[in-house]
C-alpha cells in the first residue's frame, strides 16, 4: 500500500462481521484462563496485553498504523512528545552518559536535556545543525550514546541534514534519533536516509484537530545494538525479567521492546485507548491535510515575504530560504504549515501584531487545523537564556504562524489587517 492508504487501512483490520471503525478497548484489564498464561506474559514469552499502563488493543493498533507510515519495525505510544523524547534517550543512557543535539530542536526538550536530564546524571552537547561531519564527530565522546536532532526544526525551520548526521553517528557507533513531528511521515521519512529512532509529538500534524496530547517513538530495526559494548541494557541480562537480553529475545525490535516492558511499565506514560482513538480519526486523514496545510503555508509566506512590514520569513519551502536545498531532498512534497518571520520593529511590534489578529488564534499550540500564532520568546521558549534563544534561532520578534486549513484569502486578509495596525 502507498502512505496515502496506509494512513486509512494499516493497524485496524476488521475482519468478517467485525466493527468497520477502530473499536475502543476502554479496559484497564484482561482475563486469561489460567495462571500459566499470565505468567508467560510477565516472562515476555507469550503475546497480549496484561495490564493497559503497558500495552492496550486500541493503542496496539495505531502502533502498528504509525511503524508502517514510518517504516519501522515497531511502535510505542506516549502520554505527551516529551515522554516520547525521555523514553528515547533513557532508554540507551544511565547516569555518567552523554549525547548530542541540535541546538534548534524545540524549547521544552532543550530544558528536558540541558537541565532535566543533567539533574538524573546524562549529559547533553548542542550543536549546530549545521555543523560538518567532522563538527559533529569532535561533540562525541567515548560515553555518547546517541546524536538527536529535528527534522524540520520547532520554529526556527531550520532543515537537518540527516544523511550528514546519521554517517557521523554510525561512524561512532551510536545511533541517530530524529524527531519529525513538522514534516509527519507524509513529508518526510528519516529512517529511508539513516535514521534509526523516529519520534514525533502526536499532539501536533498526526492529531492535527487539538483533541489529544500524545507522543511515539518508532523503532526502524536497522541498528546493530551489540556492534560495540556502548548499551549494555540491550545486550546483557535485564535481572527483572529473570536474565532475559533483548537483543537475543527481540533481535530487530528489541529497543521498542525494551522501551516498553521496562520504562513504560515503571513510568507508567501510557496514553488511554480514547486518547489513541481521537488520534487515529487524526492519522485517518494526515496525507491530505498535509498536502492543504503546505499549500497554503507556501502561499502565505510568499505573501508575507512582499510585505514592507516583515523584516525576514523562515519556510523551506520558498526558494530563496538557505534551506530549500535540503528542503527538496528530504520533504520533496512541501515544508509542512508552520512559517516563522520577523516584523520590523522586535518584540513590541510582533506581540501588537499578533495582538490585533482576529481569524488566527493567539495559543500554545500549532500544527492544528485553525490557523494559529505563538510569540515562542515569550512563551514555549521562554525558559531559554539569550545564548540559548540565539542558538536556536530565534529573536525577540519571530513569530511562528502556523497556517490552518481555511480559505487562504481569508487568512491573507486577517494577516494583512494585523500588519496594517503596527
């Protein structure tokens, strides 16, 4: 099946007589005949679901719809993007460990990182996404587990180069994890160009209405985790399931394995059957919102890029951006909805703009279907220091917009009238 029909047909298939919708599984149990089951389920030798802070029907399903639009091997669901962001890094670092990052990946994971993750003993280096193979090798270490980075970075829409990144990692030893939540599968698929985890915040593009706050990560299979002694909680016996290595139980799928019958079952960041069901109806319809959602976004930066009022605008997909180039190899179907830009004038202008916006919705959120506004250095970045705020490209009067799927004319006209009144 192409991606287009995978998103309607993949995870769900009913079968004679069955539900044609998804059915919500809404338990928090299940029974089994006896008690040698249960325990071969315990033991990870037997499939099923024993308890829903682990594994749910309804979740199971758009677990397995998201690995096949990403191409993996498997898939975990999570309460927000951000534990989908923890669970990916814990899962191959221990306290004394390191890793890399891009220096543009969005606000509430560089705190995850830089100080979250610092108090629990894992240490991260930024970069810049634009940094050579060689800049990249000299930030690892012999203790760095991981390189991360975003696809299409949130909101400096800066493009990475995951080829670049992905030869450096694995030159290393060490895997690359990219979080394509922008883009969605649809756009962009990291794991065809050397990715080895994908994650994405499923509150964004994959819900897409802001229904549900939820987050994946999915593994593609293709790392070799005993290549080298760097993760020893893949390769050697894990004493809470009685000695079992997962690189030996699970080969292939073992990270995914391991990320769920280990972390999730002791964090307990499952997201509800309800949750998973609101998402689906979301991933139902992913390819052709994605497909309107750039095409206004084009226009709209086009649009805003004439205006005398708008100092700079950020979207890959407008030929001048330095980032068009990359933007054409790895997202050839179009840069996602989200525009940022820059009026003229700095902070006070850009929060009076957005102040005088009446169609586009003035929220914490984006990638929604209504159009929407976010001042990110006064809000989802605002814990950044100045260094930080300027590392990750963003100045005092970036705005992000996040183009929605209502007529673009009427978009244009509200965008016009905010600009006339700074």
């Amino acid at each position: 099946m192409r991606i287009e029909t995978k998103c309607l047909h993949e995870g769900y298939h009913p079968g004679n007589g069955e539900p044609r919708a998804m059915p919500i599984y809404q338990s928090t149990t299940y029974t089994y005949d006896s008690t040698e089951h249960i325990g071969q389920l315990f033991d990870l030798t037997a499939p099923g679901h024993m308890y829903s802070r682990i594994s749910n029907p309804t979740v199971a399903m758009v677990e397995e719809k998201i690995s096949a639009l990403e191409g993996g091997v498997g898939a975990l669901c999570t309460t927000a993007g951000q534990a989908a962001s923890l669970i990916a890094v814990i899962n191959l670092c221990s306290a004394g460990d390191h890793f890399v990052a891009a220096s543009t990946i969005y606000g509430g994971t560089i705190n995850l990182f830089a100080v979250t993750l610092k108090r629990l003993g894992i240490e991260c280096t930024f970069i810049s996404p634009e940094s050579t193979e060689e800049e990249i090798r000299a930030a690892i270490r012999p203790n760095t587990k991981l390189i991360f980075g975003e696809s299409l970075a949130n909101p400096a829409l800066t493009v990475l180069d995951i080829e670049r990144f992905a030869k450096a990692a694995h030159g290393a030893g060490v895997p690359l994890v990219v979080d394509n939540t922008f883009p969605t599968p649809i756009l962009c698929r990291p794991i065809e160009f050397g990715a080895d985890i994908v994650i994405h915040s499923t509150t964004k593009y994959m819900d897409g209405h802001a229904v549900q706050v939820g987050g994946v990560i999915v593994d593609s299979g293709n790392f070799d985790w005993t290549q080298n002694d760097k993760f020893p909680g893949l390769t050697t016996p894990d004493e809470s399931y009685h000695g079992l290595t997962y690189t030996e139980s699970f080969g292939r799928a073992a990270f995914i394995t391991k990320a769920r019958v280990q972390l999730i079952r002791d964090l307990g960041c499952y997201p509800a059957a309800m949750t998973a069901f609101l998402l689906n109806l979301g991933l139902e319809t992913l390819a052709v919102r994605m497909e309107k959602h750039v095409e206004n976004a084009l226009a709209m930066a086009e649009f805003l890029a004439a205006s005398d009022k708008v100092e700079s605008v950020n979207y890959p997909g407008l030929p001048g951006d330095p980032y068009h180039g990359l933007m054409k190899k790895y997202m050839p179907k179009g840069a996602s909805g989200v525009i940022s830009f820059t009026v003229k004038g700095g902070r006070e202008k850009a929060v009076q703009f957005m102040d005088s916006l009446e169609l586009a919705s003035n929220v914490v959120h984006v990638a929604d279907i209504r159009t929407c506004v976010l001042h990110p250095a006064s809000a989802t970045h605002r814990q950044l220091t100045d260094e930080q705020l300027v590392a990750a490209g963003i100045g005092p009067g970036m705005i992000r917009l996040s183009v929605g799927l209502e007529n673009i004319e009427d978009i244009k006209e509200d965008v016009e009238r905010a600009l006339a009144r700074i």
